[in-house]
C-alpha cells in the first residue's frame, strides 16, 4: 500500500510500539524521534490538561533537538511532528501496555516505582471502572501551526487506549496542514 502522506512528512514523536503500529496501519510513512523530558516534572490539576501538558513538552523538546541538529530541511513538503499522552483511570495496569500515568479515585499515579507498588495498584482497581483520557498534538513544523486536543473515552478502543485515536490524529493532521 503507498504511503497516505506523499505531499507530507511525518515524525513522530514517541517510541511507543502500539504507537507506531496504528500510524502505520492508518496508511501513513514516518520517521521516529523521541523526547528527552522529565515527565514527572509536569504537573498539572486535571488528567485533560496534563496530557496536553506531556504532549506539547514532547514536541517542545524534539523541536529544540530539531532546530540545534538542523535536521529540518528546507522544501515544499511540509513537515509534521506527532505526539501524544494518554492517562487511564481506574482498575487498567498503566505498565501492561506502556502508560505512565494512571488516575485513581481523583489521584494521579505515575508508573508504579516497583513491584510491591504494582501489585498495590492493581489492587486497589480490582472492580473498578476504566476510563481513558489522551492526547494528540500535531505540530506543522514549516508553517509552525500546532493543533492539539483531548479525548475521553469510557470504554476505550483499542488505538485509543493504546495512545494514539486514530480520528483525533486525522482531525488534527488536516487541520494542521
């Protein structure tokens, strides 16, 4: 199948697996850039405002590695950088699939520090209710336009709750472009 994105260029920004699973079953071609930052350094009241928090510092970050590197060239195409976060609440294990952040009865967990801490976690959720919250954000870099947004889902589908919704990331690739 040719690549959706032949008048674009995609980097995305995380080194997720699932992550790059769904764009690449979405159709697209992407190159892969990691963020460097101290996600636990960024607080914020709400799950909704947190990870747009943790995705705009995602892009923050590789933009800065971009511009000092001078990878970005200069050509038609325009060049988009995806990032994302995603929060779950409730019984979900935030390591099982590579989620750093659970809420909790209104508390927000990091990734659980250790073992006896996992096993705390997991304890705790036994008959709860799941709920997911995550972010997409996608920055034009040739044009710096940046377009960023939150979805919550109660049930979760699978590329929501993997990290990456797959129409929220189409919304805001077209919006962006």
């Amino acid at each position: 199948m040719a690549p959706k994105n032949l008048s674009f260029k995609i980097i995305l920004g995380s080194s997720s697996m699932a992550r790059r699973k769904i764009l690449a079953d979405m159709g697209y071609d992407f190159t892969v850039m990691t963020a460097d930052i101290d996600e636990k350094s960024i607080r914020k009241e709400n799950a909704e405002e947190l990870v747009v928090a943790l995705a705009e510092a995602k892009a923050d970050a590789i933009m800065s590695r971009l511009e000092t590197t001078e990878q970005l060239e200069e050509n038609t195409h325009p060049t988009l950088l995806i990032t994302a976060d995603t929060i779950f609440f409730g019984y979900i294990l935030p390591t099982s699939i590579g989620i750093e952040v659970a809420v909790y009865q209104g508390i927000i967990r990091e990734k659980p520090s250790s073992k006896d801490e996992a096993r705390q976690f997991i304890k705790s959720y036994s008959g709860g209710q799941a709920t997911v919250v995550g972010s997409v954000v996608v920055t034009n870099l040739t044009k710096g336009i940046r377009k960023g947004a939150w979805e919550r889902s109660e049930i979760g589908t699978a590329d929501h709750v993997m990290g990456l919704p797959r129409s929220l990331t189409e919304k805001l690739i077209q919006e962006a472009l």
